[in-house]
C-alpha cells in the first residue's frame, strides 16, 4: 500500500489567526492535525506544541521499530501524548498569557493496509471508502455525550448552540487518555482529518460529494477549505488528505503541503 497526502489550512473569514496545526511525515506515515484554544495566540502555541513534539517523538521511535505491534504503537502513542500534554500544561502555569490554553488532536499512523488513529476533543477523521463518507472518529464533546445519551437526536445535535463544548483536550488538565483505534485500509480508500472549522460548516453529504468527485488531491483540499469559507468561515479551516494507493500504482508517494 501506497499513500498520498495533502495538507491544507486557512484562517477563515472571522477569526484574525489560525490556531489550527498540521504536520505529516511520508517516510513514516504520521499525520497529525490540532486545534487549539485559549488567550491571545495561545491557541496557536498549544496546538503547535502538540503536532511537533508528537511528531518528533513518534517518527524517531517508529523508524526505530518498523515491525512494531499495534498494543506497542498504541503505548508509545500514549506516552507521546502525555508528554506533550505534560509541556502545554506546565507551560500554561508558567506563562499567564498562555493560562487555559489547550489544544484538540488527531492523530494517524499509516502503515502498509493498516491505520492506528487516536484522537482527543472534537477534530475528526472521516473515510470515503465504495462512494460512502464514514465518520471513524467520535467526538468528545457535550454534545455527543448528549446524543449517546438519547437526550438529543443527530438531527437535534446539528443545530445545537452547544457545538463546541468539548469534553477532552490536550494540556487543560494534568492528565488526559487519547482514544486510540485501528482499522484495516483497502486501496482507493480516502481519508480527511479536519478541525471543526470545516465539519461544523460544511453537511455530511457536501463533504462526501467533494471526495468523491474527479479532481486531484490538492484540488480536494482546496475545494474543503473554500466551500468553508463560503459557508461563513467562522473558524480555522483545516484538512488533511490521505489516499490509499494499490502499490503497483506507478504515481508512486505523494506529499503537499499547498500552504496557508
């Protein structure tokens, strides 16, 4: 299996920075995507602490162990986590511009037919596998603990003022358990991290008619980010964009990273 990625963020129409962090290495397969929050940039430090120290952290110890199980990849993605959550939380106490400032994650390593995903808060990662749009994430926000529940039907939820009250991020607490999975990849499958910038704007069905039309990769990218825009922009407005390739397929591995 082979894999193509592309990475695309942008500011929105509302907001005056980007929070929003992404970061993916083709040797190893780690894609990672962060929305932060907090004061003035704060946001911005958070979210870009977790995607490189995970990075780092995480791609140095799987080119070490390349026949690695998934409980062993599970466990030092686990570590990687607590640590970065470690540093943004100690570095919200040190610092009072930085006080509450924390941080959504969403987290995948793409090896061979395989996809070890973790994720904390409400970014998301959905797959276009056979022309259906799936979401493989779950949130963990008020929101969805409400659905879950009963108490709110999906439908309820979608015009819900309570959206982004999210239930777990990176660096508010001490302490903080990602929810980790893996999930078998087929060829031709297509997969999008995006922050809440784009799902909160976009519907379920634009999103997947997107995906599954006829353009490049980069294209799609794009295409996510303006029809967000276009939408009203609220929020940062960020996609990741993993195509899964049979290996005989000459085009061989791809990575872009169009810019901001």
């Amino acid at each position: 299996m082979m894999y193509e990625i592309c990475a695309q963020t942008d500011r929105g129409r509302v907001r005056r920075n980007n929070e929003d962090a992404l970061v993916f290495d083709a040797q190893t397969g780690v894609c990672l995507l962060a929305d932060g929050m907090g004061g003035y940039k704060a946001g911005e430090v958070a979210s870009t602490m977790a995607v490189t120290f995970i990075n780092l952290e995480l791609g140095r110890w799987l080119l070490q162990s390349p026949q690695a199980q998934f409980g062993e990849i599970r466990r030092m993605l686990e570590i990687c986590v607590e640590n970065a959550n470690h540093s943004i939380f100690s570095a919200a106490w040190a610092n009072p511009d930085y006080e509450g400032m924390g941080t959504t994650l969403v987290v995948g390593i793409f090896q061979e037919d395989r996809l070890i995903l973790g994720h904390i808060g409400d970014s998301r990662c959905y797959r276009l596998r056979d022309q259906s749009l799936v979401q493989i994430t779950k949130d963990h926000s008020l929101l969805q603990e409400q659905v879950d529940a009963g108490l709110l039907t999906p439908e309820q939820a979608l015009i819900s003022p309570n959206k982004n009250l999210i239930t777990r991020a990176l660096g508010i607490e001490d302490v903080v358990q990602p929810e980790i999975n893996e999930h078998p990849v087929k060829p031709g499958d297509l997969y999008l991290m995006c922050s809440d910038g784009l799902s909160d704007m976009i519907k379920h069905g634009a999103i997947a008619a997107i995906l599954a039309g006829t353009h490049t990769l980069p294209q799609k990218a794009a295409q996510l980010v303006a029809a967000a825009n276009q939408a009203g922009g609220h929020d940062n407005i960020s996609v990741l964009l993993v195509q899964a390739l049979d290996d005989t397929d000459k085009r061989g591995l791809l990575s872009r990273m169009p810019g901001n």
